[in-house]
C-alpha cells in the first residue's frame, strides 16, 4: 500500500475501532493478566491449606473470569467451541462455589 491508500485507510476508520497493534496487545494483556491471576490463585491457596481453609472459592473466581471471557468472545464470534469452553468453565466455577459453600457452612 502506498501513502495515500493507507492515509485513507486510517481516516475511513471508526474513532473508537483499535487497530491491529492495539488489538495485539489487548489480547496479550489479557493473557498475562490471566497468567498473574493465576499463579496469585495458586499462592492463595498455599496458604487456605497450610491454613486449613477451603481453598475453592478462589478457583471459582477466576473460572468465573475465564466463562465470562469465552461466553464474551462466543457473543461476538458465534463459534460453537468458543461455547462449549464457555459453559464448561462457567460449571466449573459453579460446582467449586458450591464446593466451598458445603465446606463453610457443614
């Protein structure tokens, strides 16, 4: 593409639409905030078992995050993988808060 073609390009663009770059980085962002949540999670839950605590309640939390991600991108994306993931982790999540819901309360 020359100049002009990508001049034009860039001004026929939406103002809030992200280009490939910003798009890049999101999704990488996204990744590594999920990779500190995780090693976070594993840390917090060192510590409920040395403590003797139930521990489930922190992995329900970040299965929350990764079934609202998937659920989010089947929205926008319409993939019948995207789905199954989705829900998968959204019964994942659920089954340990009820986990550690049984644990607290019996």
């Amino acid at each position: 593409m020359n100049r002009e073609e990508v001049l034009k390009k860039v001004q026929n663009r939406k103002p809030n639409q992200m280009d490939e770059m910003e798009l890049d980085i999101l999704q990488k962002s996204s990744t590594f905030g999920m990779t500190v949540g995780l090693i976070m999670c594993v840390a917090l839950m060192i510590i409920n078992i040395y403590s003797n605590q139930p521990y489930q309640d922190v992995y329900s939390v970040f299965c929350s995050i990764f079934c609202g991600q998937y659920m989010y991108r089947w929205i926008r994306q319409k993939d019948k993988f995207t789905l199954f993931c989705g829900i998968c982790w959204g019964l994942v999540a659920v089954l340990l808060f009820i986990l550690y819901i049984t644990k607290i309360f019996v």
